[in-house]
C-alpha cells in the first residue's frame, strides 16, 4: 500500500529546472564516465574528494545518471554513509536502491549474506556518498565479489586521505574550484534559467560570482538571493555584503548562509531552522515536513483561510506548500525525490544549511538537541526555557531515557507521581522529536511516564525510535496536536508488550494527526474511541492493524478527516465512510473477495473530495496465487469516483477488459499497478480514455502481449516497467507520445529492454532527442 500521503496539496507541481542541471565540471563528468566503463575488467575503486560544497555529490550524481552508465551497468546503487553512520543502514541503503527491495526484517548477517548473493555476476555500479572513515568501508568489503566484470566503488569524501586507507589502488580525483567564467555561468543560470542577464546587472553580478571563490555551494545560495529582488540596486547591496565575507575557506560557508537567512521573510525563518530536528541526509517526506509545520503553528493564516473556515486545512497546505517551494527556489532546500503526480516527494538541506540551521536554532532557543554527555553545560538553556528537543546523532538508544535524564524526570515512576509533582509545572516543552530511524529499544510502561511531565506538548514525534510499546501515558497529554509511533520487534525482551492504543484515546480533543507504523507480526489493537476524535484530519496506520468494531450509537460524522490509510475489515470501512464525506486519500487494506467473482469495495459515492485511492487485497494465508482461473470483474463500471487522480490497485486479479473503465476517469493522472492487479496474457488498450493520465506503472504483472499506440495516452509522461517477466516488448508507437520524457525498466524480460532501444532509436530518427530511457537488469538474459 502506498506510505506516501498524496492527499496534501502538490508541492511543487513543476520541478524547478535550476535543481535537476548542473552547470560547470563537463570535463570532470567526461573523465569520471571514462574511469568507469574503461580500464580493467577487476572491481576497481574511484574517489571524488574535496571540501564541502565543492558539488562532489552534484557531479557523481550527474554521472550516476548518465544514459549511458545506466546502460553500461547491470545495477547502480546509491548510499549516504555520514559522520557516524550504522553498518545495517548502509547495507538498508544499497539494496533498496539497487534492487528496490525491503529488508529490514532481515539479521545484519542476512543483510551482508543477500547483499553479496545478488550482486554476484552482475556488473555493478555502487556509490558510497560522503564517507569520512576507511572502517566504513571495510565493515562491508567483504559483501562486494569481484567477478571481473568491470564492476566498480565510487566513494566521495572531503578527506584526501581516506581513499588511500580504503585501497592502495583507488583512483583519486581531487575535485577543484570553479573557474571565474564557469561561476559566472552557474549564477547566471541558478537565476535566470535559459533568459539572458539584463545588462545593467552584468557587472555586479559576475563580482558576486568571483567573490564566491569558485565554490559550487556559495554560488548557489547566493542565486536564491538575488533571485528574490532582480534589481541593480539589491544586486549592489548584496554586492557590498559579499566583498569581505566570502572565501574559500570552509568556515566561511556559514556567512553566505548567514547573508542568505538575513533575508529570508520573518515567516520562513523558523520553518527552514526546523530542518536542525532531522538527521543528517535524511530525505524528509514533504507530507510529513507540513503537517509537521502546521502542528506546531508555523503556518500563518492567510485572508483566505480567514474568508473560507471552512478549507481551512486545504488553505493551510497550499500556504505551507508554498513556503517549501520558497526554500526551494531560495537554494536552501534541495528536492531529493519527486512523486508520480510531478510534486516534490521528499527533500533534504546540505551539510553546511543544516549545521548552520543547528547552531541558529539552538541560540535563539528554537530548537534544542539532547546532548548525549555533559548534560548541564553552561551553554544549555534551563530546563524551563526549552521549547522543542529533538535527538542527536549520538543519542543513546533509548532516546526515552535519555530524555528523562536531561529534564530530570527519573524519579515519575507512575501517571499518578507525575500528575502530583509540582516541579513539572514549569516544562514548556511544545515538540519532542527522534527521527533517528536506526535507534530501538525495549521500554518498560514505566519507561513512558516521563512523558506525563511534558503537559503542554504538541507534536510527539517517535517514528524514528522503535518502541517495544504504545506508550499509553500520551491520553494525558490533553494539548498534542501530532503523534507519531513506530512499533518494532527488539531483542530484549523482558516484561509486559502492550500492542493497544489506549482506550481513553478520545481524550485528546485537539489531536489532528495520527501515525503508527507497525513493524511487529502482531497486530496493533484501535479501538473504535479513535474514530471520535472530532479535529482528527490525517489517520495513517501501517502494518498489522486490529480494529475494535464500532458501536452504531458512537458513529458520528468526521469532517475533518482528510487521510484514512488502513487495514481494516470492509464491513467496518463501509460504516466509517459513511461519515467522512470530506476524505481525500483513502487507503484500504481488506479481504476485496469472498466467493464473488467481483471486486467488493464500500460505496465511495458519497466521497466527492477523494483525489487518491489505494486497494489492496489482503489475501489469506496459504492463498494459491498460481490460480490462473481467477479473473474478477469490477462490481460497478461506476464505483470509483470521477474526482480520482490517483488510482493504486494491488492484487485485485481484474480482468484486462476491466481497465476500459478505469480509463474513463476523467480526472485520474497516476495508475500504479502491483502484484497482478489484473491478469490475463494480453491487454489491448482501447481508445478513448487515459485522456489525463500522466504517470502509468507496472510492477510484478505477469502480461505478454501489450497492444497501444500514442493516441491513447495523449499527455502520458512516464512509463514505469518493474519486474514484467513475461511482457515481450513495449509498444512502438508509445515512443510516439508527445509528452512522454522517461521509460523506466527494471528487472524484465531483455526482450523488453531491447524493445525501448529501439522506441528510443527511432524516435532519435525522428528528430525527438527528449526521450530518456532507465534500465535496471539484476539478471542480464543473453
């Protein structure tokens, strides 16, 4: 099912050219490329090192995404490794960007053991992105076989020395500063795109661009800058403040990022300091990131909000959307994924950006992390001047305790002793914050009463810590607005697990939205309290999930509810939508088939906002998916409505003559297709229909023969291709589609690669240079 929360407004609906190109370092991509298809057939290693800001990433990237190292390897992957990175995650990193796989219930041992398995006889392309010490490397040497392939490592470091410690034999290539007229160039473009420089700011603008020295990272966020005010004047007030401030010295990245905040709206300072709260490289969903931003009041209301009450929330992420984009368009924020309806999915800040935001942060008060040693520094404010806290990179883990030690809260050992103890009364701690997704624990009930003390929390934020409980003290915190649980299997296991969210759980009046990942094989139990929460507006439960029946007597209606993403029995999600007539992503996990022969799912007529809908058919244990007699029918040609965008089918087992209709939605952009979402050996695309469809994808459907041509997809933009065994070729003719920019294939039949190149070729012969193609073949069949 999808995690993503499509249901918030599009952030970013056209991706800012000046993000996706890079300007400068031709030649350096030109040797790099040839470093990596030529040479010995032996694993070789290369390493692109430099200071901070440099653009070592920008240009592996750049070459990471070459069309023809695409092509040259069987698999590319990518990992960030940072200043204090953990084994598990790196090996996390590589396989889910290398093979779009999942592990995480897997051992450490597993990990390296599948790792190794599944790169044996491939050529492979792996980049180690930001490494800073050769024990990295070595912890993990071992799961990368040389099977003289022409395989290769790209490490990228700001250290000279590490490439040596890591192999005597690694390439190095010392990145250098851009040139005057490049840096010119780059600032230019990062402003005005394709236009031309007016010429009264010639002048200035390339004594700005040679006072950033020829770093890549100052010239960007000086572009944000001017980009804001193209006038001589400003130009020449930003001029004066850049003569004596820049240079190529590293501490004085933080003046340009000074310069750059000092002119930030007030409104935008606080949400771009709230990027210290997460880990370094840490790719933030933007969903998350907004209503995280609303929870804690950050969002100011606008004379429309104030005009219609009644869209508040839609008016507030619209507002929120745009601040993100501001970031954007400023060179303070990067977008690091974009989703399949073209909207930023998630983004990330530079090195530099987020120590600058931690040190700003933490001296205006804004922004606290929990030291993990020297606990009363003079530095630190007092415990009753803190508002936000969020965990450090070093924190122990169990971030519970740790947080309890900092406050001096050990002795609340039951909700009764923290409701008594006066001395909690002065906390004004509005935010806790663990993002920290390696750290987990076991804890105790007790573990948790601590968190009683913290009386006026908004956002309670442990997504990143995984607990062994639900920590039921959180019903007496009257004030949350945000709650977010991660629940993971751990090695210790002493004491009670209680799998229940509290009872009491309507007792949180002002609670909007809720989140609980469950990791663990038992279900997390929700009792029906949860849905009488009357402000709730985004519920998102994943994994095993237990729902309590609701009594007819406590059903009433939830306006507010925008996100429902759940596993739940259908009876119980018919009744519940019933009452949410304001729903706009609706997930649902479910049992869709009984003995029908058709897809049963709860009438959504009634649902005239929804914009995304996912379905995903729980099957039962032992299910015999090798069934090829099962080809289910859609109850209705009717029974989704029109207002859908965003259309998300998982084992639904549908008739291909079942997609005419599904093609008649007149809104929809997104069809993503899973795991024999419809079945049959042909499916034969009619006309009329797909009129809107930008984004169509395919993964684990086992059809041969796909018949189409370009009129029936007339604004499709991507095509996505995953795991498609049997598929024997794309059509030649959707090369022809006009907007089409990129075909996405991984893992299919080699017929299937074969066929693209050919749609590429030809459409090459045609003039159109526009199309891109991505191939990822773990299995090369000859």
């Amino acid at each position: 099912m999808e995690t993503s929360n499509s249901s918030f407004q599009k952030v970013g609906s056209q991706r800012d050219a000046r993000s996706t190109t890079v300007v400068g370092y031709d030649e350096d991509a030109r040797i790099l490329i040839e470093k990596l298809k030529g040479g010995r057939k032996q694993l070789q290693f290369i390493s692109v090192f430099g200071m901070a800001g440099l653009g070592k990433t920008t240009l592996v990237r750049k070459v990471f995404t070459e069309p023809l190292i695409e092509y040259h390897f069987h698999v590319r992957a990518w990992t960030t490794v940072t200043q204090e990175p953990k084994k598990r995650d790196l090996l996390l990193g590589i396989l889910k960007s290398g093979f779009d796989v999942d592990n995480k219930n897997e051992s450490d041992m597993e990990l390296r053991a599948t790792l190794k398995r599944r790169l044996s006889g491939q050529r492979y392309l792996v980049v180690m992105d930001d490494i800073w010490d050769s024990k990295d490397w070595n912890d993990l040497m071992l799961c990368f076989p040389d099977d003289n392939l022409g395989s290769r490592i790209v490490f990228t470091s700001r250290l000279a020395d590490v490439p040596f410690k890591v192999h005597p034999g690694c390439y190095k290539y010392p990145l250098r500063f851009l040139s005057h007229e490049e840096s010119w160039n780059l600032l230019r473009y990062r402003v005005f795109l394709e236009d031309s420089c007016p010429t009264s700011l010639i002048k200035i603008g390339q004594e700005i661009a040679r006072n950033c020295k020829g770093l890549p990272l100052s010239l960007v966020v000086m572009a944000g800058i001017l980009a804001s005010d193209q006038t001589a004047n400003w130009w020449n007030q930003v001029g004066e403040d850049t003569s004596s401030n820049v240079s190529n010295a590293p501490e004085q990245h933080m003046k340009t990022v000074e310069l750059s905040y000092k002119h930030l709206p007030n409104h935008l300072k606080p949400c771009f300091l709230y990027f210290a709260a997460f880990p370094e490289d840490y790719e933030i969903p933007a969903w998350k990131l907004i209503l995280l931003w609303m929870a804690e009041g950050l969002i100011k209301t606008t004379q429309t909000t104030e005009k219609f009450p009644e869209d508040e929330e839609n008016s507030l992420e619209k507002v929120a959307a745009g601040y993100l984009n501001n970031l954007i368009s400023r060179s303070l924020v990067m977008v690091s994924k974009t989703g399949s309806n073209g909207g930023i999915k998630a983004c990330i800040v530079h090195d530099v950006l987020r120590d600058f935001c931690i040190q700003r942060a933490s001296k205006a008060n804004f922004l606290q992390q929990l030291p993990r040693y020297q606990l009363h520094v003079s530095n630190t404010p007092t415990k009753s001047t803190v508002k936000r806290v969020y965990s450090g990179s070093d924190s122990e883990k169990n971030f519970i305790l740790e947080l309890t030690r900092y406050f001096q809260l050990e002795n609340l050992f039951s909700p009764y002793e923290t409701l008594l103890n006066k001395s909690t009364d002065s906390l004004k701690v509005n935010t806790i914050l663990c993002c920290n997704a390696s750290l987990s624990f076991y804890a105790d009930c007790y573990d948790f009463y601590a968190l009683g003390a913290f009386r006026v929390l908004r956002v309670l934020d442990l997504s990143g810590t995984g607990l062994s409980n639900v920590p039921h003290v959180m019903v007496s915190l009257l004030t949350l607005r945000y709650v977010a649980l991660c629940i993971k299997p751990v090695d210790d296991h002493r004491g009670f697990v209680d799998l229940s969210l509290p009872n009491s759980m309507n007792s949180l009046i002002f609670l909007e939205t809720l989140i609980v990942h469950n990791r663990k094989e038992n279900g997390i139990h929700v009792p029906y309290e949860t849905w009488m929460l009357n402000r709730l507006k985004h519920l998102i439960l994943r994994g095993n999930i237990v729902h309590q029946d609701i009594p007819d007597s406590q059903m009433h209606c939830l306006s507010n509810l925008k996100t429902v993403s759940t596993q739940i029995p259908l009876d119980q999600c018919k009744k519940i939508l019933e009452y949410t007539p304001n729903l706009r992503k609706l997930g649902i996990r479910a049992a869709l088939y009984l003995s029908s022969t058709k897809l049963r799912i709860p009438n959504l007529d009634k649902l005239q906002h929804l914009e995304n809908l996912s379905l995903q058919n729980d099957l039962n244990p032992g299910y015999d998916l090798t069934d090829n007699l099962l080809h289910r029918e859609l109850t209705s040609p009717f029974m989704f409505p029109a207002t859908l965008k965003k259309l998300t089918l998982v084992c639904t087992f549908l008739k291909w003559d079942e997609m005419e209709q599904i093609g008649m939605l007149p809104n929809l952009e997104v069809l993503k297709l899973q795991c024999e979402a419809f079945r049959g050996e042909k499916w034969e695309t009619t006309d009329g229909g797909f009129c809107r469809l930008k984004h169509l994808a395919f993964k684990f459907i086992k059809f041969v023969q796909w018949s189409a041509y370009s009129e029936q997809f007339p604004n499709l933009q991507h095509l996505k291709m995953d795991e498609c065994t049997q598929l024997e070729e794309i059509p030649i003719g959707i090369g022809d589609i006009y907007t089409l920019e990129r075909i996405e294939i991984r893992n299919c039949n080699y017929a299937v690669v074969q066929s693209a190149h050919k749609i590429i070729e030809d459409q090459l012969n045609k003039g159109n240079d526009f199309l891109k193609i991505s191939v990822f073949q773990e299995i090369v069949t000859e």
